[in-house]
C-alpha cells in the first residue's frame, strides 16, 4: 500500500472525496466526485482508473466506486494528517479557523514525515509542559514569558524528571488526556497515523 505523500496530491484529494462520500451516502459516484472536486467525469474516470490499478478503489464503468481496504486505511491516514494540521496550525499557533484551514490545505502535500514527525512531537511537548498558551499568547502581542528556559517552571509536576501518569494506570471509567508517546518519532508518527 502506498504511504501517505507517496501518491499525487490530486489522488490524494480523490481518496479523501470518496472516503467522505462513502460515509455521508454509503456510496461514491462518478458524478459525485466530479461535483465535489469541480472537475469534468472525464477527470474523475482517469483517476480512477489510476487508482485501481494502485489497489486503492474498485471500479468499474458506470459503476459505483469504492475504496478497497487498502485505499480507506490510506484515506484514513490522509484525513488524519490534515486534521491535525488544522489543530496544530489554530490550536498550538493561535490562528484563525480560516487561515488555519487554507494553509493545512496548502501544507498537507508538501511536508516530508520527518517534517510532520517533528510536528507531532512538537505538539506533544507544548500540550505536556503547559507551553502551548505562553506561545499563542507571545505569537498575539509578543508577551514574553517569565523565564526563558521554562515559562511554567513553578508550576506544580511541571520539571522535566516529573512523573506523568500511566494510561495502564488510569481507573476504568476515568478519562485522561494523552500528553506523550514515549519512543522515537516515526513511532509517535506511526500512532498518530493510526488516529491516536
């Protein structure tokens, strides 16, 4: 099966199209695609036929199209990717849902995984060490923060050598927030291309 960023962008694009097709009306048509991508059937036929040959869609003409397994475990990992771009883009640099979005779109097809891997680790260590609001708050106006090494270095369980909790030692029935994956980063990739 191809990796993510292994495939043309527009491929890509088609994938995400008829992943969220099948799931809004448990069927992806040719006509479908072509109106929700804004291309002519013609376009749509020629992926498609790409596609199959790829592994990642069954079709045949005039028929419906469906993804093969293969194809929605890429889609799944292809959707995933940009969603967490969205929330790191608004959520961790503090910008505008708008702008969030044209540039995800704008940076889903461009970032290497080592990129993206440095990303979600990134992300992670902001979420963990409770940095992610002294950075959307020194990106808004440039308040700096109180010590350059550690703005929160007073707060409580927040040195470096702290223990964080165990999700094997959470109460059945207890929530929690997963705060960091231990391991290197094409493993933290693996996971968060697997939706955690």
């Amino acid at each position: 099966m191809p990796k993510v960023g292994a495939i043309s962008e527009s491929l890509e694009d088609y994938l995400k199209i008829i992943f969220q097709l099948e799931r809004e009306r448990r069927v992806a048509r040719v006509k479908d695609i072509a109106a929700r991508k804004g291309v002519r059937m013609a376009s749509v036929t020629g992926a498609l036929r790409r596609m199959s040959r790829e592994g990642l869609v069954n079709y045949g003409a005039r028929e419906f199209v469906e993804l093969t397994d293969e194809g929605a475990e890429l889609a799944r990992k292809i959707l995933q990717r940009d969603e967490f771009l969205r929330q790191f883009l608004k959520g961790t640099l503090g910008l505008d849902a708008e702008i969030a979005e044209k540039d995800a779109c704008s940076l889903e097809h461009h970032l290497s995984p080592e990129t993206l891997s440095r990303l979600v680790a990134l992300h992670q260590f902001m979420q963990t060490y409770g940095h992610s609001s002294s950075l959307s708050r020194f990106l808004e106006d440039g308040t700096s923060v109180p010590c350059e090494e550690c703005p929160h270095s007073e707060d409580p369980g927040h040195e470096m050598g702290a223990q964080l909790p165990m999700l094997s030692g959470l109460e059945p029935g207890t929530s929690g927030l997963v705060a960091w994956i231990e391991g290197d980063a094409i493993h933290r990739l693996g996971l968060v291309e697997k939706g955690l």
